[in-house]
C-alpha cells in the first residue's frame, strides 16, 4: 500500500484515532475488491496455460498445492496460515515485470511465469509501496537490489520503528530489524522491508498495545525457530498486539514482520483462495516448474 495513505498506529482513544497525515502526505489508490473464494486457475489446471497455448493446459504437478495452509485459532480470532520450507519451496519477489512493468496482481505475474514454464503455488502482497507501485523500502530480486534499505524517519506503519527485512538465502530464509539486517552483511537472493516488525527476538513491538483500538484485515511473516517460512493472514481484523501474539504464541516464530493492514491479499489454490485486491505493489511468491 503507499506509504502515506496509511494511520494505523496502536491508538487508544477515538480522538487520536482522527489525526490526519499533512495534506502533502496524502495518497490514494483506487482498490477493487472481487470474489475471495474463486482460484487463479482451478486446482490441477493451469487456465493461463490454456489461452497461452491455444487451449492446451498443462495440469499442474499432483503435490503442487501441498498441505501448507490451515487454520489458526487464536485469542477468539481466525487466521490462515501457510508454512514452507525454504530449503524445498522456491521463495521469490516480484514487483515489475520483464518490460518493467509493476505486475499490479497474482494473475499478471502467474501469466508471466507461465512463459517460463512455472506456476505459482502461493503468493501474497509483500511490503508497503508508493503510488507508482515501486517498494518503500528495500527490495531484492535474484540478487539484485532494486530498492536501498530505508532507514528514513517518516510516518505511517513502515516508519513505525523498528520495521524489518523478509530475506531468503540459498535454502534459508529470515526476519530481522532493518538495522540489524544492514549490520550483519546478509546477501540475499530475495529481499523485501515493511513495517513494523511484529517480534523481535521473541518480544512484540514496544508499541503495541493490548487494548488499541485500531482494527484492520493483517498479513505477515515469520520464520520458525525450525526455519519454516510461515505467512498468516486475519480472517477479520484484528490488533497489532494480538496479530503478533499470535506468530510468538502459536506459529513458534521468534521474528515476524507485518507486511499490510489494507490491501492484505493471498493466492492459495489449495484452499481455493484468489484475492483480487488491486494494485499490488511487490508480491511474495512461491513457484514451482512443471515436470518434464
């Protein structure tokens, strides 16, 4: 989501809840909301592969869903979480296409990959971005860094400090603070910052308050302390406080970072789930290929 078009801080009172960004600071971004219940492509067939090939599909691998995804209960509140193994799942980022292009939404990026002979097995929205689309804060895709960290002060959840990074390596993947990210010298293959982070070496946020009253519809990740990449997102909104409770508490992630609170938006044809929250910024995907 842009930067600036988002007051979600943890407030306590209705009074502060009303405080406006500087009329300069404003941004807006038309959202369309379609069918949440309807998959990119039916489970086992690829229709972008239909109309990419005149009408030969390739089915989709029978494993390619997977049991990643489940339900979560958690302090009186529902939650989809899907977990994946960095060392088995290909975990990358997206932002702009082969013409540099911004994808803009899953099925964009699903037809590109289908060119490549893969398919998405996951995908979610993956940090805050501007309003052209480009990311706020860093961001990594295979090695190259198209975004600088951004340590910046500034307003709005991502300068809700501290923020973090989402990083996966050669068959490993992290959260970290923005700055103890820059300081420990990682060289990602994939990369993305967002903010805040919801844990931080198994502490919440100082910032967030049990009894805030600011609600949204939140998505974000965690890596357990197995090493298990785990995205959840709310089925209702929800706190910070409580949302990260719940990557400490019952996802076992000692570090977690929020990643939207507006356009939360998740691809995961296992559960026949195809949220169509336009635009995307930067998109978290796992992709697989099909077998020869």
């Amino acid at each position: 989501m842009p930067s600036c078009a988002v007051i979600d801080l943890p407030i306590r009172s209705t009074q502060q809840s009303r405080i406006k960004p500087p009329q300069s600071m404003r941004c807006y971004v038309t959202i369309r909301f379609e069918s949440r219940t309807m998959p990119l492509f039916p489970k086992g067939l690829l229709i972008g592969a239909a109309l990419l090939t005149g009408g030969f599909a390739k089915s989709a691998p029978a494993d390619a869903a997977g049991t990643s995804c489940r339900n979560v209960s958690h302090r009186g509140e529902d939650y989809i979480a899907c977990s994946f193994d960095p060392a088995a799942s290909d975990i990358r980022l997206y932002n702009k296409d082969h013409a540099g292009v911004p994808f803009r939404s899953f099925k964009a990026l699903s037809l590109e990959l289908r060119h490549r002979d893969e398919y998405l097995v996951f995908a979610m929205n993956g940090g805050m971005y501007h309003e052209d689309l480009s990311p706020v804060g860093l961001h990594i895709e295979e090695g190259g860094e198209q975004a600088p960290l951004n340590t910046n002060p500034g307003w709005g959840n991502f300068h809700l400090l501290p923020n973090g990074v989402f990083y996966v390596t050669d068959g490993k993947a992290g959260v970290m603070a923005a700055e103890a990210y820059r300081d420990a010298g990682i060289t990602p293959r994939f990369a993305t910052q967002s903010g805040p982070m919801l844990v931080i070496d198994g502490k919440l946020h100082p910032r967030f308050l049990p009894d805030s009253d600011s609600f949204k519809t939140r998505n974000g990740v965690g890596v357990t302390t197995e090493g298990q990449v785990v995205f959840a997102v709310s089925k209702r909104p929800v706190r910070f406080h409580d949302f990260a409770t719940l990557f400490r508490d019952a996802l076992d992630c000692p570090n977690a970072l929020f990643l939207d609170g507006t356009i939360s938006s998740l691809y995961a044809p296992e559960i026949n789930r195809h949220d169509r929250l336009f635009p995307l910024g930067p998109i978290i995907a796992v992709v697989a290929r099909f077998p020869h």
